[in-house]
C-alpha cells in the first residue's frame, strides 16, 4: 500500500515538472502560439490541483500509518496465540 502511494507521489511529481515545462515553453517563445493562454492557464490548474491533492494525501497517509501499526500489531499478536501449540 505504502509503495503505491509512494510511486503516485512520483508520478504527480513529474506531472508538475512536465507541466511547468510546458508553461515555459508556451511563455517563452518569441511569437506565442494562438493558444498560449488557454494552455498556460490548464496547466496552472491542473498542478495546483495535484498538488492539494498531494497534500490531501499526506495527510490522510499520516492518518493511516497509526491504524496499519496497530492493525499489524493485533495480528502480529493473534498470530502467536495461534501459533502456540495446545497442550494435552
């Protein structure tokens, strides 16, 4: 679970990096495309977005890892009762 989030946290980071490359692109250009604007404007947008959404995920990730400890605990614990063998 955690490496998924983690390789999700990559991907948006380099969603971010392609992005404002291509708000670079787009503003840097002497003669700007026609639809410079509309381009450069989406692609504020959407890393904005990601990135709410990321912190929304820190957030829920620092929620989780208590509650998956614990869960590993009371298992971990179940697991040894279990595996004690009975005496006769």
């Amino acid at each position: 679970m955690f490496s998924d989030i983690e390789e999700l946290k990559q991907r948006c980071e380099a969603e971010i990096k392609s992005l404002k490359r291509e708000i670079l692109a787009a503003r840097g250009s002497f003669f700007p495309r026609w639809d410079a604007k509309g381009t450069i404007q989406k692609a504020e947008e959407k890393i904005e977005k990601i990135q709410q959404l990321l912190v929304k995920l820190e957030s829920l990730t620092e929620q989780v890892v208590p509650v998956v400890n614990d869960i590993k605990d009371i298992i971990g614990l179940q697991m040894n009762i279990t595996a004690k063998p009975e005496k006769e």
